[in-house]
C-alpha cells in the first residue's frame, strides 16, 4: 500500500475490480474504519485506496480519506448535473487527499473532471483533468450508490450549526 513516502504501492492485480471506476480515476473500499461504530461521524469513514492515472503519471493515496455520506452526495449532484439542475458534481471529502470536480463545459453534454489526488498533502499536489461527457453521470452515481448500498450511512447528520 502507498505509504507517505511514497515507496510502495498497491498491486491492481491484487486489488481486484475497483468499486468506482469512471475516465483514469479508481477507488477500492477496504471496509469502515470503525466497523462497530454507530456514530456518524466515526461509523461513516471508509478505508479506501485510491488511484488516478494518465500518460506519464500514476498517484495513488490511501488510507480513512471518505466517508459514506461523501458518495451519497456525489451521486446526487451527478444526477442534478446530468438532469442540467448545476453545473458541476463534487467529491469534497474533509480529508485532503482526494477531491474530485466535475464541470459543464458547453450545452453538448461535455464536461471535465479535474482530479485532486495525493498520498502526501503536505509537500505534493498532483492534478488531473479528463475529458468527459454526461454519458459518465449515471455511471459514477451508480458505483457511488452501491457503495453506499454496502456500506450504508450510520446515525445522523449533526444540524447545522451543532
């Protein structure tokens, strides 16, 4: 697995199939941090591998870097983008080591997705961007929903403010 360094990382082989999978973007969930957690916040945090890729270029982070919730709200703002409700779909997870925006680029259904992805946000920065088009949506919404079918969300929500 990666490690702060830098010096290892995961085998795909040994990985198997990636739970989400959408341009050069892949992510494995390991399981919960806290399996036997019901608190929101603590039973929410997945352990996930993370791998993005492109010609000459390959970063890989891991490690509790998403919560189940994370997802959930990704696959709705991809549903809100492909129905031309917004303008852009994110994964904007609290930690640093992945984020993942998603834009309209015109009327004709192309977007971008640009990829923010590190296994050291301390000293890197690694950027990605990928041209795609609405056909992707539905895809990234219904990995983003299996995931959260597995590994549904525990408590609630804390409100606004609290």
């Amino acid at each position: 697995m990666s490690n702060a360094a830098g010096t290892a990382h995961p085998n795909p082989e040994e990985l198997g199939a990636p739970d989400l999978k959408a341009a050069g973007l892949q992510l494995w969930i390991h399981g919960r941090q806290f399996p036997d957690s019901p608190d929101y916040y603590d039973g929410n945090w997945l352990r996930v591998t993370a791998h993005t890729g492109a010609t000459g270029a390959s970063v890989w982070a891991s490690g509790a870097i998403l919560m189940v919730p994370d997802l959930v709200r990704w696959a709705d703002q991809c549903d809100a983008l492909a129905k031309g409700e917004s303008q852009d779909a994110q994964l904007a997870p609290m930690e640093p080591e992945l984020k993942v925006r998603i834009r309209q680029v015109d009327h004709l259904g192309h977007l971008t997705m640009q990829v923010l992805i590190t296994p050291d946000n301390l000293t890197q920065e690694h950027s990605f961007e990928f041209e795609i088009d609405q056909s992707y949506l539905a895809g990234i919404a219904s990995q983003c929903r299996s995931i959260a079918d597995a590994y549904p969300v525990r408590g609630e929500a804390p409100k606004d403010g609290a």
